[in-house]
C-alpha cells in the first residue's frame, strides 16, 4: 500500500529546490564581489545531493542523506568589467522557478498523505 519510492524521491526533488534556493541566494549574495562566478546546479533533473550544505559542527544539525551529491559548475555568463558575471534577473528567475517546483512537489506529497489519510478514516469506520 505505502511505496516508500515515491516518498523518497520526492524529499530528494524538494531538497533540490532548498539547494537551488541557496546556492542562487548565495549568488545574489555575491553580486558585488569582484570576479565571483555565478555558481549552477549541473544536470538537474538527475542529480541529487548535499555539496552545499554546511559542515555538521553538532549532533543536533540535520545529517545529510547518504549518497546524495549535486555537480556544482561555474556559470560561463558574460562577465562585468570587475568578472562578476551575477545577473539579478537570472537569479530571480531561478528563485522563483525552485519555489514554484518547491510549491508543486509538496501539493503531490500533500495529496499523497491526504489520500492515505482518507483511506486510513476509511478503515477505521469498518
């Protein structure tokens, strides 16, 4: 009845999105730094993972999910005159892209608990 796949695979597409979220941010962050390189998540749709998260310095951080890694690029944008080459559009447009794929993965997760939910009442009436 419970395919722990789709459950799986799910969490690893919203922990993408989180990623994508903080490597733009971190981009954003770096607008003004001379000769940063806008950094990507390569291959997107087949890779997952937790190059970008930071290092674990407690026993109550989140542990990362084992096996899980993201290639991360440099971006090859024209550069400004100083090599930065962010693009504030292109970040908020990558922003808004992972909050949206954020926002539909967990409508199907929701869905997906609703249902089992729903079944479960079900059961419990007979």
């Amino acid at each position: 009845m419970l395919d722990n796949k789709i459950y799986n695979i799910l969490a690893a597409k919203m922990r993408e999105q989180i990623v994508r979220i903080n490597l733009t941010s971190s981009n954003i962050a770096n607008i003004d730094t001379p000769g940063y390189k806008a950094k990507r998540i390569a291959d997107a749709d087949s890779k997952f993972g937790n190059d970008l998260m930071l290092e674990i310095t407690s026993s109550r951080h989140i542990q990362p999910s084992s096996g899980q890694t993201y290639d991360i690029i440099k971006s090859n944008d024209i550069a400004r005159n100083d090599g930065n080459n962010v693009n504030m559009e292109k970040e908020m447009v990558n922003i808004a892209r992972a909050k949206e794929k954020y926002a539909q993965i967990s409508s199907i997760l929701r869905f997906k608990l609703h249902s089992i939910d729903a079944l479960l009442d079900q059961l419990g009436r007979v």
